[in-house]
C-alpha cells in the first residue's frame, strides 16, 4: 500500500510502497484510511522535537489523526466489524490500568501512539485495536470528521477542563485561531457564556473566529497583551487557551492570565520563564493539556451531530503530503488539512 | 507602643516606639497582639522582593502572622468583643466582591494585608477588621497557635487544594520540611493516606519529618531526583508541594512530578524555566498558591485543637526580632520562630 | 406606604397601609420597590405549608422577589448609594459564618428571608442589607428583571449544580415550563449541549419551552413517563429538573431519572416514597435546591445583561395583588407575574 | 465440584455437585476460590428481593465476595496467570462502553454480576473475567481479604464519595457498624478528620466501632436521633452514611442529616418518604451507593496493605454456608462471615 514515511529528520517525508498491516492479537482492528488529518505536531516530529521522547525507529508513516472504515478484526473484537464507519482515538490504550479505568486513558501506562511512536494513519491502512473505535452514522465521509480525531479531541479536552472556571461574567483567551483554535472557539460558545476574545497574527483566521464565536479579536502585532488588559478593566482572563505556545506566545498567554486564572497549554513549541514569586503572589495556574480521552472523542462527535461545531478543512490527496506540510507550515491552511488516500 | 519596622530594604528592621492604631471605621478591631510569627516572607521583604508588587511607603510595621486578644472594636461589630482570644486571617477583607463571597476570600478586590501592604503585627497593638477575626478558646495562648496564621494557613490551603489527587496508593513529595512544611507534613498525614516522601538539606529537619509522619526522607545534597524517581519507581509523584521554590528547588520540583501530575508551587524566590513541550507532553501542572482562605484557618483551627497539628516553635521577644530573623535566614531555626512582645 | 400583608392562613392577602421602614443598623439599606415578583411560594405561604417552619407573627408583608431603587442607606454601607438601580438576592445574609464564606450563602446561619421570616417586597419600600444589592445598569426598569431575584436564581442555581452531570450527549428533563422553568430551559439550552426534554400539562407552556430552546415537549396527559422512556431509549434522563414536585410529578421525576443520574428537587408540595433498593440497585441521587447564592444572581444578571435569558413577565399594579395570585394559581399566567407599585 | 446453590426463594441454600466452569472466550479467567464473603445481600436475595430486578433463572450458585488463586486463563488474557493471587472485583465489566470508561464501572451497560446476574463463587471455582482481577502479594491469604470484595468496596465507595464534603470541623454519622459499617469508619478516620459518631442497636458492635476510630457511639434504642441532635448541637450531620437503610434506619438517616448535608444510601431493605417540601427547605441530598469501581478496590487494597483497614472475619467451611446465613440474620457476626471451600 501507499504510504507517508519518515526518512530522516529535518527532510521532507516520502510516500513509498510499504506491506499492508496484518492482524496478530484478538483486539486488533485494521481500519481503511477515509481521511488523515496534517497537525503541527507532524512538523514538530520532522524537526525532531519528539525524537527524545519517543525513540521510534526510522523510517515510519506519519498521521494521527485518522478515520475510515473497518476492514478486518481480531477475534476478540466485539464493538465493531467490516464495513463500519468510525473515527479514531489515536492511542491505542490498554483498558486495564489505573488511568484507563478512571475515564483518563492518555495516561495509559502501555498505550501507544500511532503516527508518532508507531506507523500511522498516512496511508491506506491502519493497525490500531477495538478500544479505539469510535462507531458513526454509515453515511458519515471519515475526510470530513477526520481532523476531530485529534485537531478536535485535543480542543475539546482543553475546553472540557476550562469550563468550571468560566461562569457566566468571565472572560477567556483563545491564542491561535487554527486547526485547533477554531474547534476550541466552537466549543467554548457552545458550552459556556463566558466572553471570548481572540487573538491570531492572521486577520483571515480573526474574521473566522468571530464567525465562530468570538466576542472580541485582538491581532497579535505586538500590542497583544495590552489590546488583552484593555479588553478585561487590566484584570486579565479567568483562563486563557494557548493553542500556539511557541514564538512568543507562552510568555503573552501568561502575562494575559489573571489572578487566580489558569494557563492552559495545548500547544508547544516554546519555553516558558516564570518567575515563582509570581506564580504565587497571583496564584495562577499553568495547565499541562494533551489530546483528549476517547469519551472526549466521542461527546466530541455528539456536538458534531448536534450541528455544534463544523470544520473547516481542505483536501489533498495523498501524493501530496508534501504540500500539505508545506501550506501549514507557511501558514496558509485555513483551519484543517486532510489526506484522502 | 513598641513596633518592629522596615526603614529601608537590605538593612536590617528596628524596634521603634510608635503611637497605637485608632479605630476609624465601623467594622474596625484593634488587638493586643500575643505572638507574632516571623516568616521567609519578612526576609524576602526585607529583600526587597515585594516592593514592586506592593509598593508599601516605608517605613511600615512588619508580622503578617498573628494573634492575641481583642482590645477594641468598631460600633458595627458582632462576632467578636474585647477579651476574646482571637487568631487573625492574614487578609482585610470586604465580603462583598465575588471572590470574598465565592469562598475565595484570598483573592479579595479590595483587599488589604498588614505586614505587608500596611502596617502589621510586630508591634503590642495591631488593627485589622472583623471579618479577619477566628475566635478561639479563651485559655489559648496566641503564642503557641500564632504559626497557624500564616506558615499554617499557607501549607493547610497548599494540601487541601492536592486532597482530590491523592487517592490511596499515590504518592506525595514535599520539599523543605521547616515553618510551612513542617504543618504540611501533618496535614497530609491526617487527611490522606498518600506515600509522603521528604526532601530537606537539613538531617535534622528530616528527623522531624519522621516524627510528623512522613515515610520515606531524602537529604538534597544533589542526588534528591534521583533518590525520589527510584523512590516512586521511575514515575515521579502524584503531587509536589514546594514549600522552597527558590535556590534550584523549583526545577527539582517540576522534575520530581509524574505524568499527569501536579507542582504546588508554596514557597518562591526562584525562577521557573519550562519548555511548552515538557508541559503538554506529560499533561502536568503548575498549582499557584498563595496563603490561604478564611475557612482554611478556621478548619486549621479544627484540626489544631483536635490534636491533629501540633506546631514547633521558639519564642523571642519583641526586642530580639532582629535575632530572629537572622536565626531564620541562617536555618537555625527548627519549626517557627514567634516574638512575643 | 402601601404593602401586601397575609393577615391570616387560607385568606387572600390585604392592601393596607403601613409605617414605612428606618434604617437601625450600619450596613441596613432601604430600597424604592420597582417590581416585586409573584411566586408558587406565596400561594403555599397562604395555604399554611411555611408557618411550622417560619413561625413568623401575622401580619407581615408578602414578596421575597424585589428589585427598585436604592433609597437610604446606613453608615457603613460602601457599595451602593441612593439612586442605584437594584435587583435584590433574597436573603439578608451576615457574611461571617462559614456557609457565607465558603460561597454558600443561602445557608447562613443568622439569615433573614424578607417575604417569609419578616416583611418582604409588595410594598412601596423594603429594608435589606447591603449584601444583598447587585447593582445594574442605571437605566434598567427593575420591573423588567425582578422575577431573576427569585424564580431565575433558584433556575440558575439548580441548572449550574447540573451542569458537570450533562456533557454532550447527554439527556435533561425539566418539569413545569412556568414561571422557574421558563427560566431553567434557557440556562440548559445556553450552558449545556445536553438534549431538553420538558414535560408540562399545559401545551402553550410546551410552545414556549420550544421556542426557549427545548428539544422534545411531552404534554403530562399520563402517558409521561413512557414518552420520556422512549425518547431517552429506555435510559431515562442524566439529570431531571423538577419545578413541580407536588401532585405526582415527583414520583415522574424520579422515575425519569435514568441509573446513575439525579433527581433535582426545586418545586415542592408532594412527598416522595422510595424504596431504598431503588436508590442503590440504580446509584440515583436526589438532590436537594434552595434559591441561590447571591454570586448565582449576579452570574445570571451577567446571561440576561448578555441576552441569553430573556423573561416572559405580565405586570399587575400593587393593587390587584390578589388578582395576580389567584391567575397563577389557576394556571393563567405564562411565564411570571410581578406587581409594580 | 461443591457449590453453594439458592433452588428457590424463601429456602436455604443447598450444598450441590455441579461441573467447573469452562473458559469459552479469550478474556475470561477461572479462579480457585480461597474465601467468599457472606453478605446481608444474600439474605435478601434468598428473600427474592432482587428477583424483580435481576431474574436469574433457579438455581444458581451465590457468592459476590471472592478471592483466591488465578486457575485458568483466556488466550487474551495478559494482566494475570495462573497461581496468581487474586480478589475480584464483584462485576464483569466490557471496558469499553462510557461508564466503563469514565471510571465508573459499576455502570457498565453490558456488566454481569456473578452470585446475583449468573453464578457466583460460593464454590470451588468462579468464571469472572481478565478485567475483574486485581493482583495481590503472593503470599496474602485470599480469605483474610475476601470481605474487601464487596462490603469493603462498598463502604470505601461511599467514604470517598463523601470526602470533600467531610473537612475539618464536619461531623459524619455512620448507622451500622456491621460487614459494611466497620471498614466504613476505619476508611473514614483514615481519610478525614470528620468527628465519627456512630449508631447501631448493639452494644458489642459500638464497643468495636471504638476502637476502629468513631469518637461518639449511639445505641439505637429510640433516642438515636435525639441522641444526634445533642451531639451537634442540633445541626444535624454534614453527612450520613446509612449501612442499614431499613426497618426505620432510613428515616432515621434522613432526620439526623443537617440542612445541606448529604444522606448516602448504601444499605437497603427500608422505604423513604419525604415531602419535598423538607428536601428544599433544607437543600439536603439523598446519595445513592451501590458497590464500587475495580479502581476503588485497587485503592481500598493500598489502605489494607498499608494496615490503616483491618477485617474483623469469621470462617466457616463451604459446607457451613447455612450456618453462617443463619448466624448473619440473627446479628451473631460481628464483622464478617466468610465461606473457606
């Protein structure tokens, strides 16, 4: 089958003919890709950023962020079979530890995760497990919710954590009106009252988000942080959602954070320098976020149905990996890019 | 009357006679005051660390930890009347704004904090309000609960907040077992059934931990991450409660926390550096506290006259603040020093 | 001044005329009533049902659901002054005990309840505290917002307890779509993505629950628990609210209620009989409500300010208090009625 | 093998021949039992209380308390092998459904429970499941833990439940200090530092309760209520937790719960009725209980292995089940009855 590889780091990835996956545990499930979501993260991982962490061996295929259609089962599978529609949780996880048993399955002490620390879903098929299923509707195209399976579920969970801290009255920061960043604004004005505003360096990515939700877009030209404390009477967000967290931003989405707020760091890429003496003086909170857990996933899809937040994305075939990296990279996708193989 | 105050930063306080505060409002209440704690706080003042925060005019009377009995009270209060013992919130607060009324009372508007942003209780009389007023047994000596006020108060509100991730079977790391830690080491004994593992510098401070009922103690002569990573099996702690935070404590303690864990930064000083990666890759936290609510000391109180804390202290007299302080400053001294004017 | 006093139990309430009320105590506050809600509770007040809980001496003046202007204030009140538009909490809470502190006011210890424990708000004037004012906007007509003191709190404080048990996908069933539903809809339809299913007897009050943003409408014509039952998939609902809880919709609610869910109880009148194997074998929960906190008043203010809650009311002048009673009690009124002096 | 089998309700069990379970799918696992727990469910099954709910054809084998030695596994089974010490959690749960995977197992949708949905394990053998088996020190012996399975689950589940409402200061009642009620209180006074009072109609019973931590016992003789009212200052408890729920325990429960506390349910048998008017007024909760989660069990084991919970046991060989049936219904068991086979 055709396949999205990771030859050697810093280079552009190549699409080779690779063996399609085979079937060797009874919860195994190898699933026909409808859809390959392109992330931010798949750029971090051809810089190299998560070589330290995962060691996976090169080359393998890229893509976490999956849907399609079952193709064939172990034979201990019970909650799918061939034919069925589904979307992805990207971890495969063990469903035996504690963190699966207590409704937090990213922390799976077995789990893996496929696109990064095995072959992904860039291709035309998949080898994940029966855990990560998610069942939709039969007429549902896996291209058009594929980038929930990550994109999304990783948003939602942030929103998910944010929403206790976010009565009616209070004021939340949206940094990045992206791939994430526009699920993020869709969940928030669903799910709260609270006032959203949003900052984004791109005015296009602005005009969307205030089609979205959002109450008030500050373009971050350098006068973010003040345009911020102009917008809150100088007393700062009651939780501030940093979908960038690099270049600048993590220092901006800190200093944006209120007293007694929280700083939710979804996406990374910087580092932060935090004096003690003000995290303490102000008691704010910073907030570690990574995708999502499979019930995020699937209350994620009921929103979806229910008409509450809708993607916007743009294909590309398969062959075109290449671009696709490139048009994120160059910042000119507007919300989503998926691979269709 | 006499009063310990700050002339000028990085110069040692001097005991000054002063004239005694007046009641000039209705919710006013003047108390003679029976201990009053020295604190990490006076030498950071002293310091100069919060000036820029608080902008305090010098020179101002220090102690931010209080008790004593009430000598005087405005026309407009009703729970407490002169005599009564009293222990002192550390906050002057309005009751009105959403976070006085939210429970919050720490992050209070309109808020004033004597020894800090006004004149404070190193002095025979100090004057604070109503609200700030938890009455105690009348044969309570100040002396021997003023710790409660501020060390107490600080270390109850930092384990109250961490109760919810310390099932049975979690572990616990508190670094610096000294004015704070020590009450922390207590509180988390009775309140949770967590592994408490210890670190201090001091030998002698980790014999008091012992006794406190800490499980396992690890001296931080350079080896405390490895010593707790081989401690909790390579996964770190559930929660870190750094009553240090300053002097490299602050990046053992971000290290020292697991996966999906939590950094209770409590003491301050020091500066904390932090890729966006490290933060999302594991889902961990970093938990402002800042001394605590109302009903923290009040419930402090609960579990002091239960039995349940028992406090390590050395009395000084007003005169000898300055001995004090520098007792503290060279970490002669084990538990709190209190002066007792 | 003119007020609404019961005079006696089972009799309509007289229009007479009375003293008005002086200022005694430094945080006392007189407002100018501009609107003055009329409530389920002020017919079960008449029919007795409060008397062995209240015990307050006949005759006194009705009306615990008040907005108007400030128009005196005592000494030591610094948080409004004459001429501020007001709606008022309900309770005169003393902001010292544990339960006002701990943001849970309406369980204050040393609290009044004007309207019930003493002279309400179907007067000219009402004597409250200065916790209880929220000040607004200076040109909002009290009369368009007073039902939020009462009937939109007690709404808004039971939807905000339900809020962490309806994450997407799931079910909420709200009984009685009057004067507090009408409310309770839509804080659901704006807080929550969990589907609305309301049940009333009456099909204009089904109407406008749709309009409000209600997914499913069942007429309670007998066949209520079987629609419900069906639309839930045999599951029945995640969290029942029930406005009624007198003449059997408290024995419907509970059995709404799916396994693991909650019966919320805010209207009364009925009795509940549960076996103790039906709570466990299921882990249902009753929950019990009260009014609000005055942080819930002022959050709803911030939804109604923003558009989110709008009020169906029909204003009667103080006068034809009576008239406006007997229309509620026969089922005439859709939405709320408030008296306007 | 011999088992323990009910062949109609309303007649003592009898002690048959019957064949061992057989492994058929790839996660079930055969355990050779080591201890099974006798409980007042049993009693009520054999009443056929829970007949209506469960219908499980006649006859079937009794027994949800087990513990003892892994015998046989599945070909998907990878968390235990055989000679492997073991307890079970009393469900087979499908980890795959949303309970299951939001820490709430006990609400799985396709769950069986062994000794109430299909046979149990008052017998040599038991069919559970891969995910029903919590691993143990090689060397615990299945009987001294046994009790754990079910009566502790049970009881630890509803102190943790009850735990944030518990502070410093609270007061807990506990009715019942049998199977359930003495490791209630144990995890109570390990868990919080709530004031125990606890009430049962046994002398013997309080003189254990004791010395397991309650600081205030309560013979259950008339005046159990009034005898509550004194001891807090006619408050009423922050929480009870009912181990009896009948024969008018569950009124008395409801009666000594103060205004907005919570009365947990976990014994049952009883009928509570309760105007609605009394829930509001209050703003008290009835809570639900019913057994635990597998994560319960796996931290309750942490609390015994820690010896902060000690079991108060009885054997009786599988031959004696009768015996001890009988002895349980006549309150002859203090602690608990467990079958040896």
């Amino acid at each position: 089958m055709k396949a999205v590889r990771l030859h050697e780091f810093h280079a552009r990835p190549a699409v080779d003919d690779v063996p399609e996956p085979k079937i060797t545990g009874p919860l195994d499930v190898i699933v026909k890709i409808g859809g390959a979501g392109v992330c931010r993260t798949d750029l971090h991982i051809i810089e190299g950023q998560w070589d330290e962490r995962m060691h996976t061996p090169l080359p393998y295929i890229l893509g976490h962020e999956n849907a399609g259609w079952v193709h064939e089962v172990g034979s201990g599978v019970t909650n799918v079979r061939p034919g069925d529609t589904v979307i992805l949780h990207p971890l495969v996880t063990c469903g035996l530890c504690h963190a699966c048993r207590a409704g937090d399955d990213m922390h799976c002490t077995s789990g893996a995760f496929p696109g990064l620390s095995r072959d992904g879903g860039m291709a035309e098929f998949l080898l994940t497990s029966a855990r990560a299923c998610v069942k939709l509707n039969p007429e549902t195209r896996p291209q058009d919710v594929a980038a929930l399976a990550d994109a999304g579920i990783t948003a939602y969970h942030a929103v998910r954590k944010a929403i206790p801290l976010l009565h009616p009255g209070t004021t939340c920061v949206v940094i990045g009106a992206g791939g994430l960043g526009h699920i993020g604004i869709q969940c928030l004005a669903t799910l709260t009252a609270a006032t959203i505003i949003v900052v984004d360096a791109n005015p296009d990515a602005l005009k969307l988000a205030e089609q979205l939700g959002a109450h008030h877009t500050v373009v971050a030209d350098g006068g973010q942080r003040d345009a911020v404390a102009d917008l809150t009477g100088g007393r700062g967000a009651h939780a501030v959602l940093d979908f960038v967290a690099e270049q600048g931003a993590e220092m901006d989405g800190w200093a944006m954070t209120g007293e007694a707020g929280s700083y939710f760091v979804i996406g990374y890429g910087g580092t932060l320098h935090v004096p003690t003496l003000d995290i303490i003086s102000t008691e704010r909170n910073v907030i570690g976020n990574i995708v999502g857990t499979y019930n995020d996933l699937a209350e994620l899809m009921a929103l979806a149905q229910g008409g509450k937040v809708t993607l916007h994305t743009r294909t590309y075939p398969l062959d075109a990996a290449a671009d696709a990296l490139a048009d994120l990279d160059a910042g000119r996708v507007r919300g989503r890019a998926i691979l269709v193989p």
